[in-house]
C-alpha cells in the first residue's frame, strides 16, 4: 500500500543526503581554477571544503551511532549539533568567498541553499532524536 505524498514524512536520511550533496557540490565548484584561484587555495579554499566535508562526515558519524545507552545517546546528538554550526560557519565562509572570488548572486543563493537546507535537516534530526531519547529515558 502506498502513502500519499501528503502524508509522507522526510527521509531517514534525508539529513545524510543533504550533506553529501552540499559536501561534492563544494568540491565540485572549489576545484575549479577558473572561479575558485589557486593563489586563495590555503587562506581561504582549503577552509571551504574542508568544512563542507566536516558536516558531510559528521552527519554520517551520526547516523551511524546505535543509540542503547545515554553515552550513545549523547554522542550522536553531539555529532549533529555540531555539523549544524559547522554549517553556520560555512556560510560565513561562502560570504568571504563571494567579494574575493567575485562569485555571482545566483550561485552563492544556490550554494548557501544547500547549506540552509542541510542545516535544516540536521536540526530537525537532532530535535527528533532529542525528544525521543528523552521518552525512553536517555536523557533528563
């Protein structure tokens, strides 16, 4: 039987997925000499992407916590609170990026899309499990 699309909840890994989505796009545009110069790669690139790749392995670390005990518990929650504000610091970093690389408005409202909806997505993750751990007694 199926679910109406009305009624269908987000993917499980609907967070996981963002990530990684946001991680190689960032890569992807990084990469490229033609926008991104090779003389900013150390003050300013390399930051970039390794940021995008700190919420891309963050989440998955999340995901991949079984959560049986409080410790587990507190673990993954730790691990999606702080691929959320490596998002909040990467678009602080895309911000730098738009004057020094003259990146256009319609790639930086792009880009900082998927951040805010990895964001998003993280949050509403972490919110979730927080509620539910409290339920069953991982947390006060």
């Amino acid at each position: 039987m199926t679910v109406p699309v009305s009624r269908r909840g987000e993917n499980k890994l609907a967070a996981a997925m963002a990530a990684h989505e946001l991680a190689v796009y960032t890569i992807k545009i990084c990469c490229n000499t033609k926008v991104f110069a090779s003389e900013y790669q150390v003050a300013l690139t390399r930051d970039i992407v390794n940021t995008a790749k700190n919420i891309a392995k963050l989440t998955m670390r999340a995901n991949n916590v079984l959560v049986k005990s409080t410790q587990l518990a507190q673990a993954r929650l730790r691990y999606q609170y702080e691929a959320a504000n490596y998002c909040n610091d990467l678009l602080v970093l895309i911000q730098l990026a738009k004057p020094v690389f003259h990146l256009a408005g319609k790639r930086v409202r792009y880009w900082g899309g998927l951040v805010i909806r990895a964001r998003e997505l993280i949050r509403a993750w972490h919110d979730a499990n927080a509620k539910d751990y409290k339920a069953k007694g991982f947390l006060v």
